[in-house]
C-alpha cells in the first residue's frame, strides 16, 4: 500500500471499542468474539471492527447504516474527535494518530471541517458569526472574515439574514448556515454527518442538490453518513455499507443495488427505484455487430433508455461509451427484467451472501 | 455489662470536654501564629470595602439613587423597574435609614465581587472533572446546611470583630450558589455544539470563553442571583460581630423589642432584595431571550 503518499482518506484496521479498559479485551475482538457476548461478559461495547476505507480525493464516500451500526463513529474518528482503540488513519498520507494536540488543532482548522445532524450552530452568535467562527480560529481579521463570510451566506441563500439568531431560522435554514461554515474555512475534507437527516424530505432534496451544485464547482473530498439509501445513491460515488460496526459492503451505487453482498443490503435495496437508479452500462449485454442503432450513452438511467428501446424496430438499443463507441447493447427484455423485483436473483444473491458470512 | 445495651454508649464527660478543648486549643495556637498574617492577606479587600463604602456615604444622594437606577436600566432595559427602584430608595431615604442602607450596600457588593471572583472558577473546575464534581458536592452541602451561626465562631477566632470577619462570613455563606449553578451551566451546554467548537480547532481556552461561558450565563447569572440574596440575609447576621449597616438596628431592636424600628429596617432589606433580585434577573433573562425568538 503506497498510503504514505497518497492523497484522499485512508482508514486501515480500524478499531474501537468502549468501555473501561478497551485494550484488555481487544485480544477477544481480534478472535472475533460477537458484539453480544463482548457486552454481557466482559462490560466492553464494540464500536468499529476492522474497517478499511480508502476515499479518493475529490470524490463522494457515503457511509450508510442503521443507527448503531457506527457510521458517526467512523466518521469521528477522521478527524479524530474520537481516538481509535487500534489501526491507521491518514489523511492525504499524513498520519493522524501522529499528531500532537496543536498539530490537530491546525489539522482542523484548515484541512477537515464538519456538518453536524443537529446543526450544532452556536446559538449566542449570528449567522455572520457563526459562519466566520472557522476563520476567527484561523486568525483572519474581523473585516476580512466579515467579506468571506458574506460571499458564502449568498453562496448558500441566506443574504437578509446575516445579523439573525440560530433560533430565528427554519431547520432548512439553520443548515445552510451549518454548511457554509463548514466551506468558509476552504478546508479540501467535508465531514457530513446525517447532515440532512434532520430536515424535511423536501427541504433535504433541495439540500442535497445544492451540496452537488457546490460540490460540481468545488471539488471537496466529501465523507456523508446518512441511514437513507436513496441519498447514498443520488449523491455517493461510492457507498460504503456499515453493519455492526463491520463494513459489509463498499461499491458505487450499481453495485449496491444489482448485487448486494448480503441479504441486509438486498432488504435495503427492495424499495429503491430501480429505473432511476440502474444504468443500462450496468446491465448490458454484448454487442452484436448486426446491430447499428439506435444509441443511447451508458450512464443514462433504465427510465431514460426504455423509451430509445421502444421507438427501435427491433426493440434494441446500442449502449456507447463515454467516448462515444458502441460497448453493448440493452434489448426491452433486458431493461424491464432488471426493473422487476427478481425474488429468485435477490434469494440467490442473498444465499451467497449468508455463505459468505458462514465461511467468514 | 448490659449498660450498652440500654444507654447509648457516650464518651464520658472527661474525655468529650477534653476533645473540645484540643480542637480549641489546636485553633487557638493556629490563630495566634497565623491570625495576623492571615488578617494582612485580607488588607486590600478592607481597603476595597472601605473606599466603595466612602464613596456611597459621601456622595451627594441624588447621584447615588441616579447611579443606580441607571445601573438599573442597562441591564433590565425595562423604565417601570428603575423607576421603582427610585422611588425605593427615596422612601428608604425619607425614613433615615440611609446610612445603614449604604453600609450595606457596600458589603453586598464587595462580598458578591468576591463570591463571583472564587465561584465561577471554582465552579470551572468542578465541571471539567467528575471527580472535582464529586469532592467538592458534599462540601457545598455542608457549607449550605450548616447553620449560620457557626460561622462566626472560627472567622471572630482568627479575625476578631469588625469588617473583614464579617466579609468572610457573608462570602463563605453565600459562595455555594454560584459554584453550583456555573458547575450546572457548563455541564448542560449541548454537547453537539462543544463537538462543533473541537471539530473546528478551538483550544480549550477558546471552548471555554467562546462558547462554554456564555452559554452557561443564564445559569451563571441565576446563581449570582441566589449569591446575592443569601449575602443579604447574612449581614443582618454578621451584625453580630460587629457588621455595621442594616442588620444592626435589627439586632438592636430584636434585643429590646422596638417592633417599628425592626420592622422598617427589615423592610429596607427587602426593598435592597427586591432590587437586586430584579435586576439580575431580567438581565439573564435579556441575554436568554436575544437567543431565542
């Protein structure tokens, strides 16, 4: 692994347990003692176990679970609000268990900031001042903080509303504030955690397209817990799926979702959308030369390739792609079989999951 | 043999009385070794009351009473309250108990300055650490439980009568609240936020002053209320050692049943509570209410 020089998050053998000696009981962990019996018996709470994580620079990881599963907790740990029982974290190669409190506190003034679920705005500090909480511990100037502030409050919507109080502002509002003092510090790390989770479902899709928006223009590598798949897949490059403290699966949305490595992920996936979700590159099947039209891109949706299929005589379809050359084709069948909720593929994929988990 | 049994086992008299007398004797060589020192150790505090107290019997009335409803207003922002305040102390004024009133009014303050300059530190402390919580609970309880009289005792025995002993009285009872309630308000600050304040690289000291502090005001400002209030019941009787101000014509007229005198006196007290208690309140309320809607 060239992690000392690489850029981005890596997380490797991660562990955390709590509870008064942790140390004492991470021979058990490391034999795989269940979650149960390492609370009943021996007092400890097992956290994190041997997680591994890469996230690549500039890109989306979605860390999705039920609550309990540990996603806020891994999330912590990258900043190191919480310590690790054991294993490695650096960030763009830099080891983060390495640094001295005031390296840290420089770590997380200028290179990691954070979204919280429940806003966790400072309530006796107006909007301005929230905002430009991030650049007054980075020691910028009132009148040079005050600029910046102002440029990410009409960033975000919120000009109007630069001298009210937390309190005064929607949920909507109050999270907006959250996130652009979380940009304001130019940090290149955006920790979200459950950042939209609180908010109503529409003001959460108008969140989440305006994180996209920012993202498109900004470039951040984003870590994004949240316990709703639909959000993993509409804003993850990649997905990582944590259970009982264990990631049980990490893939990009069609992996998630055409074959989920376990019967918890495919109860998950049930309820998805599959025509908005599955790109037809995901599903193609070979060319066939005699094929000639017409085409369709491959990172179109099921959806968006069913009517292309349709107006073809021969109800097929030719897939290209990203530099336009034809790759595959998707024929009606293809595209409506993989709409349906297939129980014989799901129960087949969720027995090979739970033969895995046994021979694991 | 089935003595015990019947009677409660008590150390016999001989032995109790010569407990007492080593405790006594053990205090008696302390104070005379360290009472002086100790004594100069309290001189700028002396020097403190005495100048605040000058100023209020010296000054001409009118500014005093403007003074204070002004105070008044800054903090409350409310015109009715100062107004009364006004009106409270030109009757106090009226019914010659002016003096005693601004003798009072010195120790009050300088007493509630010292309550807050040892209790919110303290207070600090006891929130940072559980165990700092769980040594220094039990010894509020005592300081609030015991009653008040005892006291005067130890503080006469280093001090003698006069000022400076009755100072320490009135701060040592009134303490507690504000270490209390600072300890309280620190620990109720949402703990999302303080993660917020780590996760963007504030060092202790700026989670402290920038968000902790003032977050926990309204709490602060409820204990510097109580403070002030217990400081007032007890320089009626810190008058007992010799406290000038208010307490002594009270003390004066329990002792020879004068039931105008005490009751006027008794009232400017309260009029004095009324005052405090008004102001500091309506100004942690101020603060609370900017915060919310």
């Amino acid at each position: 692994m060239t992690a000392q020089t690489q850029e981005g998050i890596h997380v490797g053998h991660l562990y955390k347990v709590f509870g008064a000696d942790p140390a004492s009981v991470m021979p058990l962990v490391h034999e795989g003692i269940g979650k149960q019996e390492l609370l009943e018996d021996h007092g400890h709470v097992l956290g994190l176990r041997d997680i591994n994580l890469d996230v690549s620079p500039r890109s989306i990881q979605v860390v999705m679970g039920l609550s309990g599963s540990g996603k806020s907790t891994l999330v912590r740990h990258i900043n190191r609000l919480i310590d690790p029982t054991e294993g490695e974290i650096r960030v763009d190669g830099e080891d983060m268990l390495a640094l001295d409190a005031a390296a840290l506190k420089q770590l997380r003034r200028y290179k990691i900031s954070m979204v919280f679920q429940r806003f966790a705005l400072f309530p006796h500090r107006t909007v301005m001042d929230n905002i430009g909480y991030g650049l007054a511990l980075q020691g910028l100037a009132k009148r040079d903080r005050g600029e910046r502030a102002a440029r990410w409050i009409e960033r975000v919507g919120l000009q109007g509303y630069e001298n009210s109080y937390p309190h005064h502002l929607s949920g909507g509002m109050q999270q907006r504030v959250g996130l652009a003092r979380a940009l304001a510090t130019d940090a290149d790390i955006l920790l979200m955690d459950e950042a939209f989770s609180a908010l109503d479902p529409l003001i959460r899709s108008d969140m989440r397209v305006l994180l996209l928006d920012l993202q498109h223009e900004l470039h951040k590598t984003i870590v994004f817990v949240t316990h709703d798949l639909e959000e993993a897949i509409e804003i993850g490059d990649r997905i990582a799926i944590l259970r009982d403290g264990e990631v049980v699966q990490n893939g990009d949305s069609q992996d998630i979702v055409l074959r989920p490595a376990a019967s918890y992920i495919a109860d998950f996936t049930k309820s998805i959308n599959r025509g908005r979700v599955i790109r037809v590159g995901s599903i193609m099947e070979p060319l066939r030369p005699d094929l000639l039209g017409p085409d369709c891109p491959h990172d179109i949706s099921i959806e968006e390739a069913l009517p292309i299929a349709v107006a073809s005589p021969g109800g097929e379809a030719r897939v290209l792609n990203g530099e336009g050359e034809p790759v595959g084709a998707v024929s009606l069948g293809t595209l409506v079989r993989a709409l349906g909720n297939d129980r014989e593929r799901d129960r087949a994929a969720a027995g090979n999951a739970g033969q895995a988990a046994e021979a694991g | 043999m089935t003595d015990w049994v019947l009677n409660f086992p008590t150390l016999d008299i001989a032995t109790l009385r010569a407990v007492h007398k080593s405790i006594d004797a053990a205090y008696k060589t302390f104070s005379r070794n360290y009472g002086d020192a100790i004594e100069s150790a309290f001189d700028p505090l002396l020097w403190l009351l005495i100048k605040f107290e000058w100023i209020l019997l010296n000054a001409p009335w009118w500014v005093i009473v403007l003074a204070i409803a002004g105070i008044c207003y800054s903090a409350s922002r409310r015109v009715r309250l100062s107004l009364g305040v006004i009106v409270a102390f030109l009757i106090i004024g009226v019914l010659g108990m002016w003096e005693d009133t601004m003798r009072t009014l010195a120790i009050i303050f300088v007493a509630t300055l010292i309550a807050i300059a040892i209790g919110i530190p303290l207070g600090i402390a006891m929130s940072r650490s559980d165990r700092m919580q769980s040594f220094m609970t039990p010894i509020l309880d005592v300081m609030q439980t015991m009653p008040i009289f005892v006291y005067l005792i130890p503080v006469v025995m280093l001090f003698g009568l006069g000022k400076i002993p009755g100072l320490i009285a009135v701060v040592i009872y009134a303490v507690p609240p504000v270490i209390r309630l600072t300890n309280l308000g620190i620990r109720l600050v949402d703990q999302e936020v303080l993660e917020a304040a780590d996760a963007f690289g504030a060092g202790t000291w700026r989670r402290l002053f920038g968000v902790q502090l003032p977050l926990a005001l309204p709490n602060i400002m409820a204990g510097v209320n109580q403070t002030i209030m217990m400081a007032l019941s007890m320089v009626v009787i810190a008058s007992m050692i010799g406290v000038k101000g208010l307490g002594m014509p009270v003390l004066q007229a329990v002792t020879n049943q004068y039931f105008a005198l005490g009751l006027f006196n008794g009232a400017a007290v309260v009029g004095l509570a009324i005052v405090f208690d008004r102001v500091t309140q309506s100004y942690g309320r101020r603060i609370q209410a900017q915060r919310q809607s």
